[in-house]
C-alpha cells in the first residue's frame, strides 16, 4: 500500500468538508494508495505529466488533485470545490506550485 503524503494544507482542506464529501475523499484516496483507479477522475497534464484529478459530486463538486508517481507514495496536491465548469486559474497555480516542491525533494 502507498503512503498518502498531503501537500500544503490538503489535510486540513479534507477535514473540513461536509460529512459525506470526506468520506468519500477518503475512500477514493485509498483506492489510489491500493493502486485502483478512482472510481472518477481524468489526467490533469496541466497541471504535470502523471497529474490526476479525482472528481468527487455529492451535494455540490470536489476536485482532489494527486500525483502517484514518485516512488511508492501518493502525493495530494491540492483539495477545492469547484464552482465553475472550468478549473480556476489560482487553483491550477497551486497544484502546479506543489508539485514542483514535491519534484524538488525527489531530486
């Protein structure tokens, strides 16, 4: 099983969302360190090469944004609800800041 490194404030992020949504991250993250694919999500290769996105709709849409490819680790970038069709600007510029720092350790 991968260990689940959470970038910046993404823990704090999953602890705060409504009941059913961070039972539902959780799932869906666990699903990722036992190497399964979340039940939805797309590549974000906006964001970096290997970027995912896992789409979570209960009440209202969730974005977890991961990357599962260095060593045996899942690193969560960045947690947000999405409120528009298209991803913020500002949300994409945090994930992309987080990985770089996760890169940045690895090298």
């Amino acid at each position: 099983m991968r260990k689940v490194v959470f970038e910046g404030n993404t823990l704090e992020t999953i602890r705060q969302l409504p009941d059913n949504t961070r039972h539902r991250s959780g799932y869906e993250i666990d699903r990722v360190q036992k190497d399964k694919e979340p039940e939805n999500w797309k590549p974000f290769s906006t964001i970096g090469q290997g970027a995912r996105e896992i789409r979570i709709q209960v009440d209202r849409q969730y974005r977890i944004i991961y990357i599962a490819k260095f060593e045996d680790k899942v690193h969560v970038l960045h947690v947000f609800e999405k409120k528009t069709k298209k991803t913020r600007k500002s949300d994409i510029e945090i994930a992309k800041n987080r990985l770089k720092a996760v890169i940045r350790r690895y090298r």
